[in-house]
C-alpha cells in the first residue's frame, strides 16, 4: 500500500509541473494578444512591454524551478525507485527463505510421516502375518474339534480316546515299574490301568468309562419331561459303570479294596457332583472312586509318593547294615590310629636318647680342645675317662 501511495504522488507532481508550464504559456499568449490590440497606445505598449518583460523574466524563472523541480522529482523518483528495489529484494530475500524453511520444514514432515506410514504399515503387516497365523490354527483347531467330533461320536473310538488320555496322565506322573496296561486279572478281565503299590493297600486298577451320549441327551433337552428321562439315563449309565467295575476290579488277596473310574471328561465329572450326589454316594459305598482328569493327577501325586516311601523303608535295611559295617571300619580305624600313636611316642623317645648322647659327646670334644702342651713339659698321661658315653 505504501509503494501504490508513492506512485500516486509521483504521478500527481507531474501533472502539477505540466499545468504550471501550460498556465505560463497561456499567461504569455495572452500578454502578447494584449500587447497586439494596445499597439496605438505608446504608453501602454510600454508598461505592457515591461510587463512582458518581468512576464518573461518569471517565465524564465518558473521554468528554472520547474527544471529544478523536474529534477528534484527525477532524483526523488530514483531514490524511491532503489528504495522500492532494495525493499523488494530484501522482502524477495525474506519470501525466499520463509518459503526454503518452510519446504524444508515440510520435507522434514514428509520425510517423518513417510517414516512413520511405513512403521505402521510394517507393524500392521507384522499383525495381519499373527492374524493369518491365528486363523489358520483356529481352522486347524476347527479341523482337529469335527474330528474329534467324529472319534466321540463312535463307542469304541470314544474308549480308546479315554485310553490314551489316561495313558499320558499315568506315564507322565509314574515311573515305568509303577504300573503296566491291558493287564489281566486272575478272572480272566482286562483292565486298562494297574497301578502296583505294596501292602496295605495293593494293586489300584483304573478303568476309563465316558457316559457321553446320555450326558448329550441331558444337556440336550429343552423342557422339563426331556430333562427327567435324560437324567435317569444318564443315572442308569454311571450306576452299571460303577457296578462293572466293582465286580470286575476288586478281588480279594490280588487287588486293594477300591478301584478308580476315571472319566475323560471334567464337565461330565462335574455333572455328577452337582446334580448326582446320590450316585456319587453310591460309588462311596461300592468302593469305587470317581476321578477326573485333574483329580487322577491329584491322586497318582499321592500314590508317587506312597511308593517312594516305600522304597525308603525297602532300603531301610540294606542302609542299616551299610551303617554297621562302616562303624567296624571306624572301630579297626580307631585301633590302627592307636598303634601309629605307639610308634610315635617310642620314635620320640627314641630320638631323645639320641640327644642325649649327642651332647655328650659334644662336651667331651670340647674337654679335648681345652686341653694345652708346653713344648717343654712331658706329656702327661690323658686320665681315664670320667663318664661313659652311651
């Protein structure tokens, strides 16, 4: 705005400049027309002759100044031109560097949301190769659920998976020696698992059932009639479970007085002591307990240890007679010792005699030094000795 404001006046001065020089034109056209009608009037052409020349006098004058101020405005004009130059360059300066920071500034952003678009989207790669990753194990999973859907579904398949699973848990928490499969018993049954502790209490047998298709049923119905017929079925399944297994697994004189029925099934174990306590009563009574996956743990933790402590006591014996022959060993120790401390104290003595004798003869050889010949005098006989060295 103030650039356009000098501009302006600039442009105002010339127009100032041209209407004065074309008022002092005018001015002497007019003087000259005057002094061409007053021609007969000699005193008049000679004030108008004055007049024109003081007219021409300050037309001389007015022009001067107006070259002055012609060029006064020339050199202000220039002035304002350079100042007007020198702020544009210093403002093109000032717009250049504002704009290179500015798309510095903007590239450094780019550079950083480049950056960190490819952080994301490397990150957000990592989680769709887990995603992928998990779908594949859920349709793995999906996969591995219809058949086991298929093996539960079929009666002889559902016992061989509660074979196996009672498999692992025993040779998992047992050692080899503790237990053997498919063993068969004095009548002539088959049991899946026999468990050999020593007496009291015996051999332990485990027989897996999975009453599973009454227990569908039961969760399977929808009203209060289904329920009960389901209920009873279920009942009844559990109830012969129980009573096989007693009969077939407790003998007398060969196996303990109880038997385990492991059911591969948390849930169905829970079903029953929940809604069934009479039949787990039941089984109180028949001598035949009931387990679980997690409760079969619990309970061959228990039998690890029955059989560790019998061990212990196994070798109680041996032990005891190891301890006797290492204290006849520290007895012949203890008199050996006694007879080296024997020698010992004669080697002391022995050694002290020594000194003794030694410093006997010590004495004597230093009797014999002390003893001086004049040249003159007869040797004397030497005296016998005093003392006998020994």
């Amino acid at each position: 705005m103030f650039l356009s404001q000098i501009k302006d006046l600039l442009q105002d001065t010339d127009l100032v400049i041209s209407l004065l020089v074309g008022l002092s034109v005018i001015s002497l056209a007019i003087a000259i027309f005057a002094l061409t009608r007053k021609k007969d009037d000699s005193a008049q052409s000679e004030a108008m002759a004055q007049q024109l020349l003081e007219l021409s006098r300050a037309h001389g004058e007015l022009t001067g100044r107006l070259v002055q101020l012609n060029e006064t405005q020339n050199r202000a004009h220039e002035t304002v031109n350079e100042r007007l130059q020198s702020q544009e360059r210093a403002i093109t300066k000032t717009l250049d560097e504002r704009l290179s920071n500015l798309t510095h500034r903007m590239g450094e952003g780019l550079l950083e949301q480049t950056k960190s678009t490819a952080k994301h989207m490397s990150t957000l790669a990592e989680r769709l190769a887990v995603i992928d990753t998990a779908q594949k194990n859920i349709m793995d999973l999906s996969e591995q659920m219809v058949g086991l859907q298929d093996i539960l579904s079929n009666k002889q398949t559902r016992g061989a998976f509660g074979e196996v699973q009672l498999n692992m848990l025993v040779t998992n928490a047992l050692p080899p020696s503790a237990y053997s499969f498919q063993e068969t018993l004095s009548n002539g049954k088959r049991v899946d698992c026999l468990l050999h502790l020593p007496n009291p209490p015996g051999s332990i047998c485990i027989d897996s059932k999975f009453p599973l298709e009454s227990y569908q049923a039961l969760q399977a119905s929808e009203n209060d009639q289904d329920k009960l017929v389901a209920s009873r079925a279920f009942k009844a399944a559990v109830q012969k479970h129980i009573k096989d297994i007693n009969e077939k697994y407790i003998l007398p004189g060969e196996t303990a007085e109880s038997a385990l029925m492991f059911l591969p099934s948390e849930s169905i174990y829970a079903e029953l002591h929940a809604n069934f306590t009479d039949v787990v009563e039941q089984s109180y009574r028949a001598k035949v307990w009931i387990v679980s996956p997690t409760t079969l743990m619990a309970t061959l933790n228990t039998v690890r240890a029955v059989l560790k402590d019998a061990r212990m006591r196994e070798e109680a014996g041996r032990i005891q007679k190891e301890v006797m022959i290492l204290m006849d060993d520290v007895g012949r120790l203890d008199k050996r010792v006694e007879n080296l401390d024997r020698h010992f104290t004669q080697t002391h003595k022995d050694i002290r005699d020594i000194q003794i004798t030694t410093g006997k003869i010590t004495k004597r050889g230093e009797r014999i030094e002390e003893i001086q010949l004049a040249e003159d005098s007869p040797v004397e006989e030497l005296s016998p000795p005093r003392e006998r060295i020994e």
